[in-house]
C-alpha cells in the first residue's frame, strides 16, 4: 500500500533498522542496503507482465515499449 501526504503522517513507521545499523533514520550509508533487492523484484514482474502481453495478448514490441517506458531494444532483450 502506497501512503501519500497526510495519510503518511497518520503512519506508525518502527524504525528498526538492519542487521547492519539499529535506525534507518540514523544510518551513515548512501543508499538502503535492500534498495537493490527491491529494484531487482519489481523488474523481475514487470518483465513477466510485458512476457504476458507479448505472447498472450499479442501487444507488440512499439506498444510494450511505450506502455512500460522502455527502449524497444530492451523488450527485444526480454521477450527473446
């Protein structure tokens, strides 16, 4: 679920930290050690979800491409 505006101030947020650091909110790093991980996922179903279109409902490499905002070489590399 995505909070937006006031409803992210009504969030309860525990900062818990990582096993690397006890607070998110105090950690000296640039960037999340699970970012990755996240990006990793959400390519992995976007690239499932544009195999989806191709061979089931038959979209096509231009219309893929714009509808995920990708290069058409990158769906080439994904379908094949």
């Amino acid at each position: 679920m995505f909070y937006h505006g006031a409803e992210m101030e009504q969030f309860e947020y525990k900062d818990q930290g990582c096993d690397l650091f006890p607070s998110c909110l105090h950690c000296p790093l640039p960037r999340c050690r699970y970012d990755e991980a996240r990006r990793q996922t959400a390519k992995v179903l976007r690239n499932k979800e544009m195999l989806h279109l191709h061979e089931i409902e038959g979209l096509k490499i231009e219309e893929l491409a714009e509808r995920f905002a990708v290069s058409k070489r990158t769906v080439y590399r994904i379908i094949r």
